[in-house]
C-alpha cells in the first residue's frame, strides 16, 4: 500500500541475473534486505524460514535502529547499538569493538553532529563545534605505550560561515576566498598565519591559486602561482567540458546527443593527437573502446548494461548476482574462475588453462569483513598467508612462510605506523613534532629520512630530492625523471634525465588506457574489464612489407605507423652490399621503380624528432624479369586419346604453364612444372587447342598457341549383348544395345569355350547366326570408332541342341507262328537323336506305344488281328521330330515331307506391315508358321495350305520366324529361322500448344503437345523473331520450359522420332513476347 519494491528481478532471455527481497514493518521501516540472489525469490514475510539469506534490521520505538543481524560463512553476525544518556550513542560491531559517540543536540535527538568519539584501544576524537554545527576543531589522542599522543586540526569560518581557513600540523594553513556567487575565489596552502581569523590579508597575492568563472559559475581558468602549469576550460551548451588546455596539454572531447562522452583527444606540445573513441549501445553501455593506434576492442554489453567480453582479451565473462565478476577466459585460453561466500565476498579466484589452475586461492574473512587466511590451493604453492587486527581493524600481523615470513605492525593513537618486526628485524618509525614521518631506524642503523616542503610533501628522501609544484605534483626527481600531467592531475609526460620522454594518455575515468615510450618508439594499449586490467597489448618496431618477387623493377615498400613517430627513415640494399638511406618522411610507404636485376633488401626506423627506434627485420625483393615465350609448341594432328604436347626451352624459365582449350570454351591449366613436356589426358572427344607460357618468380612470358588437335575417344559405353540361353534349331539371332559415339561394332563368337573368333564388324546392331550344330556359343561385342574400340560387354551364352528329323528306311520283320507273331522294328539311326519313340496303330485304329529309348531296333510280341501300322520319331533333349510315315506289314504308307520350306522375311521394317513368305515342299498339304519377339518362345501365327502371310501392326522388335510342310503322315523339318527387325516411325504430332509464367519482362514459355504411338523421343524447335532457329527440347516428356527473352512472335513445332526414324513436323504454335533488352 505504501508503494514500496518488496520483490525485484533482473533477467535476460528469461534467465534470472538477479533477484532481491526486501520487508518492512508496519512503520515502513525496512527490517530485511536479501542478498542478490541468481534464482528468483518469492515474497514472504519470514525470509529466514524461506532460507533466504541478507540483513535483518531492528528498530527501538523511535524508529532508530538498535541491531543488525548479517547472514554470514560464520553464521549469524550481529551490530547492535544502545543510546544512552547524554546524548551518547554505543555501537558494538560483530567482533565485539565498543565505540561510543557523543553528539550535539539542541531541542531533540540528532546524531549528525558528533563532538566526542571514544575508540577502542583508548583513542578519542574530541570535535569543538559552534552554534550553526560547523567545526571548529578536530583532535584525536591516545597512548602509545606510556607516551601520550595528540594533533588538532583547526578550522576558521568567515562572516558568511564559509570554511576560509584550515590548520594542519603537517601542512600549515590554507586560505581561501570567495566571489560574491561564493564561488572560490582564490586559494593558497602551506602558509604560517597568525592570529585566529582567516588570514586573508597575509597572503600574497603571488601565492594565490586564483580561479575565474562564467556567467554559469563554471571554472573558465585556474591559475596557481608562478612556476605552475595554468589550466583554460571550456564547455559544451549542456555544460560537459570539452576542452582543457593545462601546461604542455590539450585535452578534447566530445559527446552524442545523450551527453555520453563518444570521443577524447590528448595532445601535447610537439606531440601530433592522440584519440579514444567511445560507441554505446542502444542502452548507453559502453560497447567498444577505438584506441590511438588503431585498434578496437568491442564489449558486447547484454542487457544489463555489463560486458560480455573485452575483444578477444577477455571472453565468455560471467557475473555473480551482485554484478562482481565471476568467471572469464584470457585471450591466451587461460581461465579466470572465482566463487563468493555467503556474505558475497570473494572466496576463491582461480587461474588456469582447461581444468588444470595454475593458481589458486581461498580467501577468510573475520566478522568485520578483514581478510584472515589465504589458502594456496596449488600443490607445493607458496602463497599461503594470514592475518591479523586490532580493535580498529588495523593490520597487526601478517604470516606468509612462502613469502616474507612473520611481521608484525604497532600503530600510536594517531594511527601512525610505529614499527614492523619481520624475522627478528624490527624497524622502528619516528615522527617529529608535526605529526610527519622523520625516519625509519632499524637498530643503531636509519634506513630512511624524510625531509618535507611547507605543504607536506617530501622534498628530500635519505639524499635524494623531489621537487614539487603548487598543486603538489611531482615535477621533479633531479638526476632522474622529469614529469607532467594534465588538468586533473594525471602524470602525461615522464622524461628522463637526458632521455627520450614516454607519454599517458588517461580516459576522463581516470584509467591509464594508451602509453607511447618514444625511446623504443613501442605504443601499448591497456585494455580493461570494468575497472580490471586484463591486457596489455604492446607494438613493437615497424613492421616492413615488400613483394618477394617483382618483374618490372616497380613495387611499392610499406610499413606500418608507430605511434609517437614523427617521422621514418626507410634503408635499401643491393645485392647483399652496405645500407643506404632512400627517404626520410613521414609517410609509410615508398614506391620504387626503375630496378634492374638483383635483389634489394629494406629496412625502417622510426623516429621522433632525432631520436629513433630500433630498425625493422629486413623484407627482401628480387626483381627478375619474365622470360621470353617458348620459339614453338608441338602437338600431334589427331589422337585417340591422351595428347602428348611439347615445347621449346626459354631461358631463364623456372617453370611452364600448360592450358588446354576445347572448342571456343574457356582456358585450363593442364600442367605447372619445370619440365618441356606433358601428356595431357581429354575428357571428351573434340578439336582441342593449347598453349604455353614460361614463368619465373618475376612472372610469365606471353602465351605460345598450338594448331588444334583432333581427338576421338574410343566409346567408354559398354553395349548390353542379347541372344537366347538357348536354341534347337542352329539359327538364331544376336543383338545388342548401341553405344554414343561408336560408328561400328564387332561380335565376336566362341565355340565350346575355345577361342574367340570375330564374326561380324559393321555398323550393325545385331546379326543373324545361323548352321549353327549342337554345342555352346559364347558372345561378346564392343563399340568402336576411329580412336579404336571400347570395352567388351559380358558375354551371352546359346547351347543349341538341335531337334532331329523324322527316321527313315522303317523296316518290318516277323518271327514266330502266325499266331503269335514277333515284330521287329529296324529304322536309321538320325543326326542329333539320342532316343525315338515308336508306336503301333491296329486294324481297329487303336495306338499303341511300341517302343520309347535309344536304339534303331524293337521287338514286341503283337497279337492284333487285321493289318498292323507303325511309325516312328526322332528325340532330342530340343524335342521331338514329327512322326514319319506309317509302315506296314503290306509295305509303306506316304511319308511326311522330307525337306524344310525356304523362308523369306525382310531384314528389316519402319512400317510394322510387311509379308512373310516360304517356297512350297513336295507332298506337303499344309504349313505351320511360328513366331516369336526378341528371341522369347515361339508361337504358331498360321497353319494352312497358304505359302504367305501378311503382317500388320507390329510394333518397334525383333521377330523371328520359322516353317516347317505338313502332310497327314505327319509334319517336315522347321526351316531356317529369319529376323526382321520392326522400327516403326511415329506419326505426326498435332501442333504444340503455347502458353507463359512470370513477369512479361522475364517470361517462362511452356510448351506441350499429345504424346504419338511408338514414339521414344520429341524434338521441339524454336523460331525466333529475326528468323534464327534451335531446338529448344529433345527427349521423351511431352512437355518443355524455357525462359525466353525476345520482342515479336516466337514459333513451336514438334516431331516424334524412334529408333527407325523420326515424323515430320508438326504445324506450329507461337506466343508474342516482349521481353527482349
């Protein structure tokens, strides 16, 4: 109800960063506050219940706060404080320290204004104050043993209760006054002024600090008495500085329009600018940081505003939820992992590459939050260390026996340092009667003096001087270094003692970000995450460039700036001889020409003013010039294949460089190499074209041209053979697949696994074989061409076994009684026969099987009345002659025919009609003709007395055809077998009909037409406006696209084409365009 935040959350991507709790009383008194916390906390009103850890406050009934309780590593660590009469008020830290303190109050209780603190260890500070609360006087005092310390610090107010004078034991007095807008007017210090006022008038006006300011109460100049730099300001209409002229420097900045300082600039005297650059990112997080040299380093802030990473110095940066830092990964790969206690206070920080820490340390704390204990965590480290406090949280001891062993410390009532003990060695510090250090004694021995300026700084340390300016910069170390700074006081310039100065630029943050040391000429930018340095990233001497090789004589040196140089001296040397300088300027390069042969080698220096750094490594360039084109080049007028290609040595030539051009197509490079000749292998057949040049590292001659080379491979396509597995009447026929590029092919035949014997060479595709007897023929065919033949196919395999004919000469003969006769069949034995069948045909027309195996002679008891017949068949594993005539006991009946018809087929068709015809066969009544389609099975296509047989409608095959005469004794051998093979011409497709995508400036043209019986492939041909005609499609779809870009009418037409042939065209279609440039 009182608006308060209670709950607060911090996320990015929805990842909690931070969340806090906070709770109040019913006064709105806050009575807890949690840790940050990286996972999100919900509301309660009972935190510790919650385990939700922070700082619990308790309130007495006048709201004023009475203890603290802190959730620690070392439990619960509780302030409590009383007030008691007096107004006093007593406050008794977690270790148990009591300090009372005492405060004016007029008419109710106030505790702004103490006038008496009583300490621990028996120190008190006494504060004298007036009616208005101002001070008048601040003393601390105490023992130090039995000796009795004190020092008193006044201070003096003018008519107007402003501060016009302060005394100090260790600086004198300070004067100061004011302008009528109360604007400090002047100031002087170290300054021995009588009486009680403020003095004013004892001052010189010579030892004044004067100050003017603008309308605005601006500071506009600060001017400090002789000897000590002034300092001009001046400022933006918004009141940011953005520029500060101060001694020997200038500072200059500049800002966006959010008032986010984008840009500073340091220049001193004799010094060119030296700049810092600052981009934000939309939420005004610093994001990169521009560096004098050069150089960028990016932070790539997240949401929160905090970096992500320092360019590559520092990366994948973590946060604990109090925003402290707490893990990163150096640019070298070694890690920085940290972890916090329940206080988060630093617990442990470790280094190291992958998993492995280099170093690593645990951090204790005590109640007040002093570290106690340093754990090296590194096995063998040295690094461990303790440490010890007085009631005032003073440094009192410190143990580290890796290190420097045990010491001690004593401090007097002033908080002086009186003595450290280390190892038995004690040196003891003494003070004089202002309160500053006079000398440090170790025994009878000093080790140190000190000597001090009426403003209290050292003048004087055991015999050695430093000088100091009226605002108390050190300017001086005589004999050793002279030094500068700039309007806030930040050392700009150190210059040794008959030195060369080093230079600092500081960012208006007060960090040391860019350092020149003109000595070594080396600049080194100091890179930082959030306050950490994390990087130094030092240059070194110019580093020098140079081609390796130049083959004209002209080439440009260049080298990169070192910051700080005023100017470069660049030496050249010729063929390993003396050095000579060539330029001294300011610039970074140098082009040179005009060089013969040799080789020049380069080096720079840079320099500022007459003082320069250390020379560059050398960079070296040969000049050597090209050498001339080879006198000729050789190639042969044809090949089949590779191509062996020849030159003639140039001299001074370290390599050639061979190109290979097909056709008009573009140049490739074939062979690189010191040799005059190279075989150059083809990937396609063509005229081919090369050339040669000679090079050496200062480069290439022009190109010498060849005359072309005609090269045919042979056909890399293998062709796919068929033949039947098997055949039974020794013709059959044999073919195969074509192959690109072949103009002939040979078939080669192999008998009974012999050897291979070629049969037919011809632009064939197949061939018919024929006589063939029984056995197994091998086939094996190859493409082939002017640059010779390609690879065999596999080889196809035909056994033939051929079918018998019918036996001849059947003779009868009995044996035995008439009535029970023995008849015995004797018949010729017949070619490819291996077994016959007889059967037996009584009077009453009944069959009887009378025989079955492999001889030419039967015998069979026969008890048929009437006349008996018989007839016989040849076999083979093919099948079975037809059945011979019938014998019997009275003689023969009429045989089949005895001879095989003689076929006519033509060898080949386009039309798919065509007439099949045979001679007639004495005896014969009748014919069987049979058929069959790339050597399948065989099928009757006509019986009759017909000697012819009209074909129609085949379609694009091989077909075979045989024939044998019949009679009603039975049926003749089958005749030869004839192929014809049927490729059929599509016919004419209708016209293709037009249509157009896309844009009219960038149209794509489709095309489609009906497909055509026995079609295998469409050509579609183009007919632009100016008349020039292509082929825009050629393959098997009925469809094609193109973009095309014309002005007028385009024409489509269209032709169907198989393996016989293709149609005529078709009529055309068209589309009108406008798309041409």
């Amino acid at each position: 109800a009182m608006l308060r935040p209670v709950l607060s959350d911090s996320d990015i991507g929805g990842s909690v960063q931070t969340s806090t709790l906070g709770t109040y009383d019913a006064k709105g008194q806050k009575v807890f506050g949690s840790y940050p916390s990286a996972t999100a906390l919900t509301f309660t009103q009972t935190p510790a219940a919650a385990g939700i850890q922070g700082i619990a406050t308790t309130y007495d009934a006048l709201g004023r706060v009475t203890q603290t309780q802190q959730d620690s590593e070392l439990g619960t660590l509780t302030s409590s404080t009383a007030y008691l009469s007096g107004a006093r008020q007593q406050i008794t830290d977690p270790k148990g320290n009591v300090t009372t303190t005492s405060y004016q109050m007029f008419d109710s209780p106030s505790y702004n204004a103490p006038i008496l603190v009583q300490a621990p260890a028996g120190i008190t500070q006494a504060i004298a104050r007036d009616l208005y609360g101002n001070p008048l006087s601040i003393s601390q005092s105490g023992l130090y043993g039995t000796e009795s310390d004190s020092v008193t610090k006044t201070l003096t107010y003018d008519a107007y209760h402003r501060l016009c004078r302060t005394t100090e034991p260790e600086s004198g007095s300070t004067v100061m006054a004011y302008d009528g807008a109360n604007n400090l007017a002047w100031s002087a210090q170290g300054l021995a002024i009588t009486g009680t006022g403020c003095g004013q008038e004892q001052v010189a006006t010579a030892a004044q600090t004067a100050r003017t300011y603008d309308a605005m109460n601006r500071v506009l100049t600060t001017l400090p008495p002789s000897g000590t730099q002034s300092t001009q300001y001046h400022y933006t209409p918004l009141g940011q500085p953005d520029s500060v002229v101060s001694g020997i420097s200038t500072w200059s900045g500049s800002y966006n329009y959010r008032g986010m300082l984008i840009g500073e600039s340091l220049q001193l005297v004799g010094q060119n600018a030296w700049g810092l650059g600052y981009a934000h990112d939309a939420y005004g997080s610093l994001s990169l940081v521009h560096y004098p040299d050069g150089e960028n380093v990016s932070y790539a802030p997240d949401a929160l505003g905090r970096p992500t990473q320092a360019g590559s110095y520092a990366t994948g940066i973590g946060y604990f939820p109090n925003g402290q830092v707490s893990q990163f990964v150096y640019g070298n790969g070694t890690a920085y992992v940290a972890e916090q206690n329940a206080r988060q206070m630093l617990s442990n920080f470790s280094y190291g590459p992958g998993s492995t820490a280099q170093l690593s340390e645990d951090l204790s704390y005590d109640a007040n939050g002093n570290i106690t204990t340093v754990a090296d965590l590194v096995a063998g480290g040295p690094r461990n260390k303790s440490f010890g406090y007085d009631a005032l949280n003073r440094l009192t001891s410190a143990s580290a026996a890796g290190l420097w062993g045990t010491q001690a410390y004593t401090y007097d009532a002033l908080n002086n340092l009186r003595s450290r003990t280390s190892d038995s060695q004690t040196s003891t510090y003494h003070y004089d009667t202002t309160n500053k250090l006079a000398s440090i004694t170790n025994g009878a021995s000093t080790v140190d003096s000190f000597q001090y300026d009426n403003r209290g700084n050292v003048i004087n340390k055991s015999g050695a001087n430093l000088v100091f300016d009226q605002k108390n910069q050190l300017t001086q170390i005589p004999g050793y270094d002279n030094y500068a700074y700039d309007a806030s006081g930040r050392r700009v310039m150190k210059t040794p003692t008959g030195g060369t100065p080093a230079y600092y630029f500081y960012s208006q943050a007060g960090q040391l970000l860019y350092q020149v040391d003109a000595a070594t000429l080396k600049s080194t930018n100091f890179i930082y995450l959030g306050t950490k340095l994390v990087a130094r990233d030092e240059s070194a001497a110019p580093s020098i460039n140079a081609p390796t090789y130049s083959g004209t004589g002209s080439y440009t040196v260049s080298w990169n700036g070192i910051g700080g140089a005023t100017s470069y001296v660049l030496q050249e040397q010729v063929n390993g001889g003396s050095w000579t300088t060539i330029q001294t300027a300011g610039t970074t390069s140098i082009a040179i020409s005009g060089k013969g042969e040799g080789i020049y080698g380069y080096k720079v220096q840079a320099c500022n003013g007459v003082t320069c750094g250390s020379w560059s490594s050398i960079a070296s360039t040969t000049v050597l010039f090209p050498p001339l084109t080879p006198a000729s080049i050789t190639v042969p007028a044809t090949s089949s294949g590779s191509v062996a290609v020849s030159w003639a040595a140039s001299s001074s030539a370290t390599s050639y460089t061979l190109q290979q051009q097909l056709g008009g197509n573009s140049w490739s490079t074939v062979y690189t190499g010191a040799a005059t000749s190279s075989t150059s292998s083809v990937p396609t057949s063509g005229n081919y074209t090369y050339q040669v040049a000679a090079c050496n590292p200062g480069g290439c001659s022009a190109y010498k041209v060849s005359s072309a080379v005609t090269v045919t491979l042979p056909p890399a396509g293998t062709p796919t053979l068929s033949v039947p597995a098997t055949n039974s009447s020794g013709s059959y026929t044999a073919s195969w697949s074509g192959v690109t590029a072949a103009t002939s092919y040979t078939l080669q035949e192999q008998i009974n696994g012999g050897g291979w014997t070629t049969i037919q060479t011809s632009s064939a595709t197949s061939s018919a074989i024929s006589g063939k007897t029984n056995g197994s023929f091998g086939y094996q065919v190859r493409g082939c061409n002017a640059g010779g033949c390609g690879p065999w196919s596999s080889i196809g395999a035909v056994a033939v076994v051929l079918i018998p004919a019918a036996p001849t000469s059947i003779v009868i003969a009995t044996s035995g009684p008439s009535w029970k006769p023995v008849f015995t069949l004797t018949w010729s034995a017949m070619p490819w026969a291996t077994s016959y069948q007889v059967e037996e045909t009584n009077a009453n027309g009944d069959v009887t099987p009378f025989y079955s195996g492999p001889n030419t002679t039967a015998s069979q008891l026969i008890l048929d009345e009437g006349t008996v017949e018989f007839r016989a068949k040849s076999c083979s594993t093919s099948g079975c002659s037809a059945w011979s005539g019938y014998v019997s006991q009275g003689g023969a009946t009429t045989p089949p025919p005895g001879i095989a018809p003689t076929l006519s087929v033509p060898a080949t068709s386009t039309t798919g009609n065509y007439t099949v015809s045979w001679s007639g066969v004495s005896g014969a009544t009748s014919y069987i003709l049979q058929e069959r389609v790339n050597n399948g099975a065989w099928g009757t296509v006509q019986s009759s007395a017909a000697t012819s047989l009209a074909i129609s409608g085949k379609s694009s095959a091989s077909y075979g055809y045989q024939v044998q005469a019949c009679n009603s004794s039975g049926c003749g051998p089958w005749s030869t077998t004839q192929t014809i093979a049927v490729g059929v011409i599509p016919a004419v497709p209708a016209a293709p009909q037009i249509s157009t995508s896309g844009p009219y400036y960038k149209p794509v043209v489709h095309a489609s037409w009906a497909a055509v019986a026995w079609a295998g492939s469409y050509t579609l041909e183009e007919t632009d406006p100016d008349g020039s005609v292509s082929n825009m499609y050629v393959g098997p779809n009925t469809t094609a696209s193109a973009l095309i870009l014309q002005n007028g009418t385009v024409k489509f037409r269209v032709k169907a084409c198989s393996s016989a042939g293709c149609s005529a065209w078709s009529g055309y279609g068209s589309v009108n365009l406008i798309s041409g440039n």
